[in-house]
C-alpha cells in the first residue's frame, strides 16, 4: 500500500545547514553532508533541500555541494534555491537530484514551470507556495524567501501552476514555520481541494498527530524541518525520524 | 561491466552511485560503442515514452540493445525504462522495443470506489513477488521502493510477472523474460532496499 510521504526539509545558507522560525532569525545548525547521511540511515521517505539565501544573493545554487549531497542520498532528493533557468533545473538533475523546486521565479520568470515540466516531467517540478494570512483573513502568495508580497491568492496561484505543468505544490504557511503550533489546516484545504496534483503541507509540524490532522484536510504528503532537526524546548540540535512501521500505522487509511 | 545508457532521460547518476555502492563496475556512456562489451546493460528513463524512443533510435541505441539481448546478456529497464521493453503503450503511438509481450497503459480507477487516489503514483509501495525469485533474497522485511509513475505494464504472459505492487489494483512492478528484467520503481532511490536489489542483481 502506498503510504503518505513524510519529508524531512532542511534549509541551507552559504553551504550550512540553518533553522529559523517564521521565516526569520536563522541560526547555523551543522553541516548538511553529514545531516543527509543521518537521514538517509533513517531512511526517510524523501528529502527536500532548500538554499534560502541563493535567490537574494542572486547566486546560483551551489552545484559543488549540491554534488556532494546528491553521492550520498540513497533516497528521493529535491533542491530549490536560486533556480531561475532550463539548463540549471537540467544540470541539477545530472548530479542526481530528482526533484527541483521553484518559489521565486515560479512568479518572476514566467515560462519556466512550462518549459522545465515539458523537459524533465511534471513529476519532476514542484512549485513551492509560502504563504501567510493578512490581518483581514486573506492569503497571499509571497516570493524571494518570504520578503515579497505578491497581488496573488494562493488557491489561484496553484491552479495556474498546475496548467503550467507543476507536478506537485510545496505549501509552507509562512507564520508557523519554526513554531511546532500545527499547520495550517485552512490553507491545506483550499489549496489542495483546488488542485489534482499533491500537495506537500510544510510548516508548523509539531507532532505526528499534526501530520494526520493535514493528512485529513487533503495534504498527499507532509513536510517538517525542526520536527526532525531539534530535541526539547531548547532546541538541541538531534537529527531524528519516526520509524517506518509508526508512520504506517498513523498514516495509512487516512484520507479527506 | 556494467553500462548504463546515457539518452538524456532518466538517473544515471543516482544509479551509478548505488551500483558502486554495492562494489558493481559501472559506466554512464552516451555513446552506443562503449556499451557493446558490457555483461549487464541498464535502460533508465524519465519523460515520456516516445520521446524516448526517439531519442535512443536517433542515438543509435536501439541496434546495440537488441543485439545485447540476442547474444543472452541482461538488459534492465528502470521505470519509463521498464515500460519501453514492452510492445506499445498507450501515452505514445511509437512501437516500444517490444521483448516483453504486452501493453503500457494509464492508471484508471473507477471514481466511485476510489476517489482519493492521485496520479501519478508517487511514494513509497511494497512489492510481493509471485514466486520464488533471486531478487526476493535478503530481506528481514517486506521490501518497499520508491515509485513515480502514471502508467503501467499489463503484461500478456502472466509468468513474466516477477511482482506486483498494489495501487488501487495491482500491476506488474517487476517483470522477466529470460535474460530482460523490468522493474517500475526507482531502486536507485530506495535506500537499503535498492541496495539490496542491485546485491540481487550482481550476485545472480
């Protein structure tokens, strides 16, 4: 039986590995050679690298680190950062990564979801949507690490995607990443309920039950950063991931 | 040695890497010559299926395939590469390379039993093998890889059917006729299982 897939997601600047809360105050947390290695021991579903400082550097992602990473991870790899053209998402895909994720230039660099998914495969392209509620209630879309504003609704802005040939949505709910407060569980069913593809729910994961509460609302599968990085209220830095038989037992038969 | 086909579609890389892993002697190689000597060939594959075949008969690679499996050498198809061993499939109209008999085709569930279902098929399944096979040895638990796809084999000769994985029905997830092996799944992606499954592979 397939299972829902739980992703692990860590978060690079300057080729360390770093963690934040709300999409703020980073701190350096290790080396990310070493925490994929753990991982993959763990053997995590899936993984998801994304380089939160490539697109406001304007730089590149780091294809050297990147190779390394890639050696070493027996398991599905994603990778967003910096993304910005074809012949990037095709270099990365050479050294191993099977996914590419796009936020920023999803909105910014208008043909690219069509152009890389025509190449490589809708199964290949993720859009990553961070979004946050405003003070009236509405969600907008927001781009360049979640600096930016966009005049654009998430549930929208999924729909098009989807046309445009986006395999799957990372849905990151800007003002519970970091927290352990649950996801937002109306965004999930907006944006899932919108779209036929899968919708990766990302950020606020404080427990496993959260995983099934997004499971519930529509998610096909789930995404945690800190759940998987820290221990204890002081956040000890403890590279951990459910065994596969708990998450079977949790996940499987749960659906909207 | 062991030549894995470089078309422009598909892993090679992330299958390299595991083969080395298990102490296999591989090659990624775009050009057919250098794979003419190799005892095991590797068909990998990502996209769409005449793309595909377009690619690997402008390549050149189609007479060094065939001719491969004539002379009884093993031939592994991964994924779209799998799907390509068989004789048609229904998201293209070029013929595949047609050493297994049957069709590829696309999910279809009957909306009224199964609502939630997605396609593609992505995740991590398990596998039951349908008899006692070489690539069943070595597992303490019911073997799991990590699959990507929307469509999938039906084969015409149920003995080719090594494995089936279930999503909303079953299908073939591995499959073997003689000296040609097809698996659906990515074992380049599944971690100790794959490792496991390219062990199989080099120990046979």
């Amino acid at each position: 039986m397939l299972r829902v897939r739980v992703i692990p997601t860590l978060l690079l600047r300057n080729s360390g590995l770093v963690k934040g809360s709300r999409f703020k105050n980073h701190r350096y947390v290790g080396d990310p050679v070493n925490a994929v290695k753990i991982f993959n021991d763990k053997l995590v579903d899936e993984l998801v690298l994304l380089d939160i400082a490539a697109t406001e550097s304007g730089q590149e992602p780091n294809f050297k680190l990147l190779a390394d990473i890639a050696s070493q991870a027996f398991m599905p790899l994603g990778y967003g950062g910096g993304i910005r053209s074809v012949e990037q998402i095709e270099r990365l895909f050479r050294l191993g990564i099977e996914k590419v994720v796009i936020n920023t230039a999803a909105v910014e660099v208008p043909r690219l979801i069509a152009d890389a998914s025509s190449i490589a495969g809708s199964q290949s392209i993720v859009v990553s949507i961070d979004s946050k509620r405003d003070v009236v209630g509405g969600y907008h879309v927001y781009t360049r690490s979640g600096t930016r504003k966009m005049k654009l609704n998430p549930v929208d802005f999924a729909r098009r995607m989807e046309d445009n040939g986006a395999g799957e949505i990372l849905l990151t709910a800007i003002d519970r990443e970091g927290t352990g407060k649950g996801f937002d569980l109306d965004l999930i069913y907006d944006v899932a309920s919108a779209v036929s593809i899968p919708v990766i729910a990302n950020g606020g994961a404080g427990s496993l039950e959260d995983f099934r509460s997004a499971v519930v609302v529509g998610a096909s599968a789930v995404a945690a950063g800190d759940m998987f990085t820290f221990r204890g209220k002081h956040k000890a830095v403890l590279i951990t991931y459910p065994p596969y038989g708990r998450l079977e037992e949790l996940l499987n038969g749960v659906s909207k | 040695m062991i030549a894995i086909i470089d078309y422009g579609m598909g892993n090679a890389p992330s299958i390299a890497n595991m083969i080395r892993k298990v102490g296999g002697h591989c090659i990624i190689t775009p050009n057919p010559q250098d794979a003419m000597q190799a005892e095991i060939l590797i068909l990998p594959g990502v996209g769409a299926f005449d793309n595909a075949v377009r690619q690997l008969r402008d390549k050149g690679w189609l007479e060094v395939i065939l001719n491969h499996v004539y002379q009884s050498r093993k031939l592994i198809g991964i994924c779209l590469g799998m799907q390509l061993l068989f004789e048609t499939s229904q998201e293209g109209v070029l013929p595949g390379l047609g050493l297994i008999k049957g069709k590829v085709q696309r999910f279809e569930f009957d909306q009224t039993k199964i609502a939630t279902l997605k396609i593609p098929h992505m995740g991590w399944n398990t596998i039951d093998f349908t008899h006692r096979h070489y690539l069943s040895a070595g597992y303490s638990e019911q073997p799991r890889f990590y699959f990507v796809h929307s469509y999938h084999a039906v084969c015409d000769q149920g003995a080719d059917i090594v494995a089936i994985t279930n999503y909303g029905y079953p299908f073939p997830a591995v499959v073997e006729h003689k000296n040609v092996l097809g698996v659906q799944f990515h074992p380049e992606k599944s971690h100790v299982f794959g490792l496991q499954f390219f062990k199989n592979v080099l120990e046979q």
